[in-house]
C-alpha cells in the first residue's frame, strides 16, 4: 500500500517558531552529514515531509531549507551542506532511475 501524499508544517505562534529559530541560529547544529541529519533540522521547525517520490521528497524539503535560511533561522554553513546533500542525493535517486 502506497500513501499518495503527506505534508506537514506546524507554526505554533510567530513568537513560539521565532524563539526556536533564534535557538538554531545559536546552536549551528552537528555537522550536517546525511538527508537524516537535514530530516531532523526540519523537524526542529515542526517540518515533516513525506510525499512518496523521494525526489519529490528531496525537492521540497530544498524548498523548506531555502525558506527557512531567508528567514535567518539557519546558519550558512547548514544551509550550504544541506543544499549541497540534497542535490547529490537527487542526483543519485536520478542516476538509479536512469533519468539523469
């Protein structure tokens, strides 16, 4: 049985996601190494993504990053290694698919 779609995205209060994005400014986080890793920063900010392609997973979970280092709620060094993470993982799953 496949699930064809779940997203979730949870905004507490603007001050409540606020105060945790000042708290991941502060803390640069572990040294970002797997999409598990960018899993989990996502989750900080109440971020789940499953959608069921995994490209499409990866895609978003881009898109999410990118929104939340605009807003100042991620570290360069983060934004720069999950952006680079994702990307070498789409380009995988693309290889393996024989699409890229």
């Amino acid at each position: 049985m496949r699930l064809g779609f779940f997203y979730v995205r949870l905004f507490i209060k603007d001050s409540l996601f606020l105060l945790m994005g000042t708290l991941a400014i502060i803390y640069n986080g572990d040294d970002m190494k797997s999409i598990y890793d960018i899993q989990q920063l996502l989750m900080k900010f109440g971020t789940v993504i499953y959608i069921g392609d995994r490209i499409a997973d990866l895609e978003l979970m881009e898109m999410e990053i990118r929104e939340l280092y605009k807003s100042q709620f991620v570290s360069d060094q983060d934004f720069q290694m999950a952006i680079l993470l994702l990307r070498q993982e789409i380009s995988k799953v693309q290889k393996a698919r024989g699409e890229g």
